[in-house]
C-alpha cells in the first residue's frame, strides 16, 4: 500500500482522514470512501449472526453435518441458540435493509444488467461497456432476495418454534418446507457473494471492511459511480 | 411375553436407516377391543403410576373424557364420543394413545440422531438423552400423539411399556383393564384374535365391524377393532393416515434439491475461478501513480 505519502500530499493526517471515512463516495488521496463506517457495521451484525444461524442449523438439517454442532457445545445447544440468533439476523437484516433500501432502486442500467444476456457477460468479465453505479444490477437483486429471503425464513422460523398447539398442520408443513427451501436458496446465494466479493474481485474485500476502494477498482467495476464521485470520466 | 434384545430397526436422523435387521425378532402388538371398553379409565392411572408422570389438572369438557387431549404429562386418554347412528345412540369409547406405526412419522421428521428409534418388535421409543425438543415430530404424525414437554424441554409419549417388556410383563394400561378389552403379545397371534372379534361383532349387528391397523402407516402395533370400522373418524382416527405430504416433500424432495443447489453455486465458483480467475483491470489501462490494487 502506498496509501501515506499520498495523504500528506494531500495534507490529510490521520484525523482528517478518520472524519473523511465517516460519510462516503468522496475521495481521500487515492482512495474513494465506498462504506461508511455504520454501513460497515451493519453489513457484518448481518454476516456473523447468519453465520450463527448457518452453523447452528446445518447439523439440524443435516445429521451429515452433525459434527458441526460440537462447535457450539452440541446439538441441543445448537437448537436453543438457533432461533435466538435468527431473531439476532431478523433484526440485524431490518438495520441493512432500512440503510441501503433506497440505494437499490433498480435503474434502467442496473435492468440490463440483470438479464441472461448482462450476467453472461458479467461473469465473462466482457461488460466494460455497461454503465455500472455505485451497486451493479445484481448487487441490488441481491440486496432484495437478501430481505425476501430474511422475512421468509423469520416467519416460517416463528411457526416453527412457537408451541406448535397455535398452527394447522398444513401451516406447520409449509414452514418446514419455506424454511428449508429460503435457506438452502440464501445460502447458495451467500457463497456467489463472498466468491465474487474476494477471490473474483480484488480489491473488493477492502470496501466493507476498511471502507475504502482504489480508483482503478472503482473504474473498472462501478465506472458511473466513478465519474459522479470523481467528476473524472472513467475511460478515458 | 418377554421381548429380549432392544434391536433397533430404525433410527432418527441416521445415515444408516433400516440396515440393522440382523435376525428376525418378535414383532409385538397391542390390542384394543373398542367394544368391550367400559371406559373406566383404569388405564390412565396405570399409566400415570408406572411411567410416574406428574398429575395433570383435569378439564370438565361435558363428558367423562379426562382432558380434551393427551399432554406431555399424560400418555394414555379415553376418549368418549357420543353419535346418533340412524335411530340408535352410541357411545363410543376409544384409547388414545400412541399407535407405534411401522412408519413413524415422528422418526422421519426428527432431525436428531438417535432421539426416536423403532425397535424390532415394532415399538417407536424416545430417547430423551438425544431429543432436542425442536418438536417437528408435532408435524410428522398422523395422529397427533407427541407432546413437548415444557418442564424437561423435550418430547414426550407412550413408550409401550417398554421398559416392562424387557422383564417379560406387558404394558401397564393391559395389566390393569378389568374387562379384557386391551391384550399383549405377538402380532400375529393379536391379529388373528382380533379377527375373531370382528367376526363375532359381524354375527351380533355390526356388519361393518373391522380391525384398524392402517397400511398407510405401514401398519400399528397398537391395533383396534371397531364396530363401527368403516366409520374410524367416528372414534377420532383418521380414515387413510400416512406421514403427512408436507412432510415427505419436505424431506425426500426440497431437502436434497436444497442440497443440490448449494453445492452447485459452490462448484459453480470455482469453476468460475478456474476458467476465468480474478477480475483485473485491461493490460496497458490506464493506472495512476500509487493507485495500485491491493
């Protein structure tokens, strides 16, 4: 990182540089503030409570993975903490819902991204002509199967652990089926997200958990997002 | 009748299912007569005392039923219905309890390994030392036995006695019924006498009279004769049972399609990385001084 002397070029210390990262989609030295420091916190209360969820349900749903409950001190621990740490995920996903729900407006840009034709050319790494924001089409597909996903799974969640006295049968079937069927979806969804927020992107992890990205990684991946924060055109 | 070695048949949450049958053993059954029940409710005390469950306040429901249904604490239930059948009145008195299906639902639905187990002699038990109390057994069975128990946090329902078998005495509830209406022994045996009792309720106005002991379910232990044996939803038993759609679908259908999906995005990722690598900036783009990636 040649992040310093870069900041004193600029006449930034560290002060100033710590004030700067409190808002974002500015620029500091060579670096653009992409997550807030709020955001930054919500995004990971989201993260460790679905992995509480991920790792206390696992040996529920499968004896397969059995082993896995020995993390948390075995399965009927596993089956006292579940339900609590989805309550924990359900709040933590109502903050980052209420926090980035306006940013995920899908524009006209953001629906070609999603089509077929968009994401082929997204994973082929040939979509430098697309008109990429600050969250590309797929981030926000992602923000909202995220909340979907996160509502089916607490009301299908509360049925199930409830006395089951309160429901019908066929209620208490369809949330088995519901809660099974929203997990096994969110959780395929979360390995393309961490795949393509790390290994596939570099320079991608840095933005949620430092906050800030290089100009080149905003050029090349959100280069409308670029030029509105910069004013400089992206491809020159 | 003694019922030697616990073999298990089947096991909650086991990868090895129903590979266990290494000799055949005795497979046994309960019989309940439910014309010759009186409804004296011997049988709830005797379950009561042997299984040394707590007491549980009774509920005057507007008939001699004990409680409108059974509870953690309360195994064994007659149940007493009244029904106007053409010019006649009847009364009819049915032991509710767990029937030991040679299909547990409850067994299919629970996640923990070890908490329901079939032994060989047919009889579907608890183990409360692997039972978690999620309570998805609640919706795996057709007849609506297991209860959740709020004082030990786990599930609970008739075991057959099985504790008494394993001494060469039959169930508690049969040990104390005054007028013969409930036996023990091997299936067979109870099944052809129950037969004898059908025909004989045949001979004497009940034409309909039948033995319940549903192949949906693939069959009970616990087998009942009714008179009224093509009406069983008169005694509160359900017509057809058999583990519940939902709950098949559940387990056979989305559980492995769930599967198939997660590790189809996690060998998509990789394949993904495999071919494609990392995402990186064009070769010869643009990159101004000291803003390299990290």
């Amino acid at each position: 990182m040649t992040r310093m002397p870069v900041v004193e070029q600029n006449g930034m210390g560290d002060a100033a540089m710590a004030r700067a990262r409190r808002t974002e989609d500015i620029v500091v030295g060579d670096e653009i503030v992409r997550e807030r420091l709020s955001a930054r916190v919500v995004h990971w209360s989201v993260a460790l409570t679905f992995f509480i969820c991920l790792f206390t349900g696992l040996p529920i749903w499968t004896p397969y993975l059995g082993f896995l409950a020995g993390l948390f001190g075995g399965l009927h621990v596993c089956r006292v903490l579940h339900p609590w740490a989805g309550v924990a995920f359900a709040v933590a996903s109502t903050l980052m819902f209420v926090q980035w729900a306006s940013q995920m407006l899908l524009t006209p840009a953001d629906r070609e991204f999603i089509t077929p034709r968009g994401m082929l050319k997204y994973f082929q790494y040939r979509n430098e002509d697309a008109d990429v924001g600050k969250y590309n089409g797929g981030q926000k597909m992602l923000f909202w199967a995220a909340g979907l996903g996160a509502l089916g799974l607490l009301l299908s969640g509360i049925v199930i652990w409830l006395p089951q006295e309160n429901f019908g049968q066929w209620l208490r079937q369809a949330s088995y089926i519901l809660h099974d069927t929203a997990f096994s979806l969110f959780f395929a969804m979360i390995i393309g997200h961490i795949y393509l927020g790390t290994a596939a992107e570099p320079g991608t992890f840095r933005s949620i958990v430092r906050g800030t990205v290089t100009k080149s990684w905003a050029r090349l991946h959100h280069p409308a997002w670029y030029r509105e924060v910069t004013g400089e055109q992206p491809r020159s | 009748m003694n019922l030697d070695a616990l073999e298990v048949r089947q096991s909650s949450a086991s990868a090895w299912g129903s590979k266990t049958e290494l000799r055949n053993l005795k497979v046994v059954s309960k019989l309940i007569d439910t014309s010759t029940c009186i409804g004296c409710k011997a049988c709830e005390v005797a379950c009561q005392e042997w299984n040394d469950l707590h007491i549980v306040p009774t509920t005057q429901t507007g008939t001699y039923q004990t409680m409108p249904s059974l509870d953690a604490n309360y195994w064994n239930l007659i149940q007493f219905r009244e029904r106007e059948i053409g010019p006649d009145f009847a009364w009819l008195l049915r032991k509710d309890g767990c029937m030991h299906c040679g299909d547990p639902g409850c067994l299919k639905a629970c996640p923990a390994p070890g908490a329901i187990v079939q032994y060989q002699n047919g009889i579907v038990d608890v183990n409360p030392d692997n039972c978690i109390g999620c309570k998805m057994c609640e919706t795996g069975c057709p007849f609506d036995i297991p209860r959740y128990s709020e004082q030990t946090g786990k599930m609970s329902k008739c075991t057959l006695c099985v504790d008494r078998g394993q001494v060469g005495l039959e169930p508690a509830c049969v040990k104390s019924c005054p007028t013969g209406c409930l036996e023990f022994g091997d299936k067979t045996d109870l099944a052809a006498r129950a037969n004898e009792r059908v025909e004989q309720l045949k001979q004497n106005g009940f034409p309909q009279a039948a033995l319940y002991d549903p192949p949906g379910v693939g069959g009970t232990t616990v087998i009942t004769v009714l008179a009224h044996g093509d009406h069983p939803e008169w005694y509160g038993l359900p017509k057809d049972p058999h583990v519940p759609d939902g709950v098949r679908f559940w387990k056979n259908i989305v559980r492995p399609l769930g599967a198939l999906a997660i590790a189809g995005a996690f060998f998509s990722m990789v394949g993904h990385y495999l071919s494609f690598g990392p995402k990186k900036p064009k070769e010869g783009a643009e990159t101004p001084k000291g803003d390299g990636q990290r």
